[in-house]
C-alpha cells in the first residue's frame, strides 16, 4: 500500500515538473522561466528521494539530493545575478 | 508512524500543487513568486518530514535534517534574489487597475 | 552584540578572530561527521584536516563590509541563540498561516489579487538579523521582499490587507517589532510603537 501511495507520489512530481516546463518556455520574462527551473530542481530532490524510499536505499539518494540542492541553489543565484547585471529582461 | 508520514506527505504534495496551480493562474512575475516562495517551500519542507518520520532516527535522517535547514533558508533567498534582478531590469509589478484599464 | 557597538580594540579583533576560527573548524568537522558516518580514526583525520584547510581557505571571505567605520567578522556564535529559539516555532506556525491563506486565494475562483509595493526602514545591527527578517518577511502572509538595501526594505503585498503586517500606520509591523526584539536593535534608531 505504501509503495502505491509513493508511486503515485512520484507521478504527481512528474506532473508538476512538465506543468512547470509550460511556465519555462512561453515565459513571458527571463525571470519565469528561471523561477521555473528553480521549482524543477526542488521537485527533483523531492523525486529523488522519493525514488529513494521506494528503493529501500534513502541513505545513497539522499547524499545525491543534497548535492543537488547545493549546487541548484548556487547555479540559480549565479544566474539571478548575472540577469540582474544585464538588464534584458525579455529574453 | 506510517500514517504520520503518509500524513505529510499528503499535506507537501497538497501543497505542490496549489503552488504549481498558482504559477500557472496568477497573473504576473511578482505574484507567481509568492506562490514559488510560500507553498513550495512550505510543500518541500512537508515532504522532508514525512521521510523523515518514515525513515526513524538514524544518520540518514540527520541529512534530511540538513537538507530541510538548507531549503528553509535556500528557497526565500532565490525567490529574493529573482525578484530584486526583476526589479533592476524594470519590470513593472502588475496592479489591479492596469489589469482593467 | 555589545562589543560590536563599541570602540575596536585589536584585542578583541584578535579574540573574535581566534573564536571564528575554532567554531568554523569544529562546524565543518561535525559536517564532515554527519556525512560520512565512519569513526576510525582515518576517516576523522582526513575530515580534521579537510576541515582546518577550508577555513584558512574561506577566511577572506567571511570578513564583511565596515560597519560603522570597521570590518568585522560573520559571527554565528554571539547570535542570541535561547531568543531565536524561541521564534523559529512563531514563524513556522506564520508559515502555515501562510501557506492556507495562499492556497485559498490560488484556488479561489475569482482570483482575488491586488498587489501592491510598501516600503519601510528598520534597522538591525546584525547581518544575520536583516536576513532572518527578509526571508521571513516573504515566507509570512502574503508579503515577499523585493528589495534589501541597507536599511531599506521593499515589500511587495498579494493584498492590500497584507500591508499591516509589516508597516502599520504609525510605527512599525509585528514581524519587523519581532524580529527586531529578537536580533536586538541600537536604541537610537528604532521606530517603537509604543
């Protein structure tokens, strides 16, 4: 019952990152579509270790996770600032 | 302890989804953040517990510990950082009565 | 928070110093710890030298802008820790308030929004305070910030209801008045309202 309550769990992530995809590429400004990848990346370390927990093996996907959202994170504020600096917002 | 978990799991992914129907509803950049900034994180920080009482006390569940202190401050900050570039670049915060006029 | 208001003395430079240092090497090696999760002593002496080495790296860059005429260090450990305590569970009870009343204005039919952007200024003498106040600003009803330049806070409001949670009219909000009790603010340039 758990494992079909966490399988369905992962399909609405998947849900949710392809609806997030129709925000990232008719986005009206650069900033949507950036907000866009950084709720793909946070739904993917949901997904991770949400895959982690169907696999009995939390403790290999959650080091993977991490990673993820250190990295994200850093990538996303990088491109925020970069954005900021341009000045273009209709890209 | 199941049920707990399957509780809050239910409650994050409740809350995904009013933040996925609130980028997709609402009607410009700035009010899209809120709904990026709240519910997502609030969603996210759900979920983590829900592992987290699933899991049980170990060391992995100290790193779900670490990743939840991480997003609380992470999350707020993005969505800040995205909105103060927007602000610079001049987009203009939509309002009621433009919406109208 | 007393020593930062007074005269710098190189003596305290120096303790302040010695005291960042000890407490980002210990830091990063409890990290180290929980990471790996082995404790043969291998393992420990690799992740204590790891440790030592990424402060002398990082040490530049904890230094911050002057504040009042001098630079000073990214300081964790002079936090009021029993005070922050006691608001994390306010403001994680404020993040649900939040997220309920967000959920019903998203699946509300009509779509009930009217933003609105509402300025104020609050001082807070330290850095860890203006962030914990930014970020809670935009995890708290209907309020996110938009922009943080020294003293100055830009918030935009989803409603224009929201706006009396950060500025009311004379004086200031509940969470700025929270979070300013709790970082401690200098008494000089507090906007009280009572």
């Amino acid at each position: 019952m758990y494992y079909v309550f966490l399988a369905l769990a992962v399909g609405l992530v998947i849900l949710s990152v392809i609806v997030f995809f129709g925000r990232v590429i008719p986005g009206p400004s650069v900033f949507d579509r950036l907000t866009g990848i950084l709720v793909i990346g946070t739904n993917a370390i949901i997904f991770l270790l949400l895959l982690g927990a169907m696999d009995e093996r939390l403790g290999m996907y959650v080091d993977m996770s991490m990673a993820y959202a250190a990295i994200g994170f850093i990538t996303l504020l990088v491109l925020g600032k970069y954005f900021e600096r341009k000045g273009d917002v209709d890209r | 302890m199941t049920y707990l978990a399957v509780f809050f799991l239910v409650a994050g992914f409740f809350f995904i989804l009013v933040g996925t129907v609130g980028v997709l509803r609402l009607p410009d950049f700035f009010t899209r953040m809120h709904a990026v900034g709240k519910c997502d994180t609030l969603g996210m920080l759900l979920c983590l517990i829900g592992l987290m009482i699933y899991e049980g006390a170990s060391l992995v569940s100290l790193k779900l510990l670490y990743i939840w202190v991480f997003l609380l401050m992470a999350n707020p900050t993005a969505t800040h950082v995205f909105c103060r570039a927007a602000l610079k670049c001049g987009l203009k915060p939509w309002t009621r009565m433009e919406g109208q006029g | 928070m007393a020593a930062k208001t007074t005269a710098p003395s190189t003596h305290s430079r120096k303790r302040a110093e010695i005291v960042h240092f000890v407490f980002l090497t210990s830091a990063l090696f409890v990290f180290w710890f929980i990471l790996s999760g082995k404790t043969e002593a291998r393992y420990l002496i690799i992740g204590f030298v790891t440790a030592l080495a990424i402060t002398v790296a990082a040490r530049p860059l904890l230094i911050l802008p002057p504040d009042q005429g001098r630079p000073y260090w990214l300081s964790l450990w002079d936090l009021p820790w029993p005070r922050v305590a006691l608001y994390i569970p306010w403001l994680i009870w404020q993040i649900i308030v939040a997220n309920i009343q967000m959920a019903m204005i998203i699946l509300h039919p009509k779509l009930p929004v009217d933003p609105k952007v509402v300025q104020f200024r609050k001082h807070i003498s330290h850095p860890v305070g203006r962030l914990a106040l930014a970020n809670s600003i935009t995890l708290t009803p209907g309020t996110i910030t938009l922009d943080l330049e020294e003293d100055g806070y830009t918030i935009h409001c989803l409603q224009g209801g929201f706006a009396g949670g950060v500025v009311a009219e004379d004086g200031e909000g509940v969470m700025p008045a929270k979070v300013g009790a709790v970082f401690g603010v200098e008494p000089v340039s507090t906007t009280r309202q009572d």
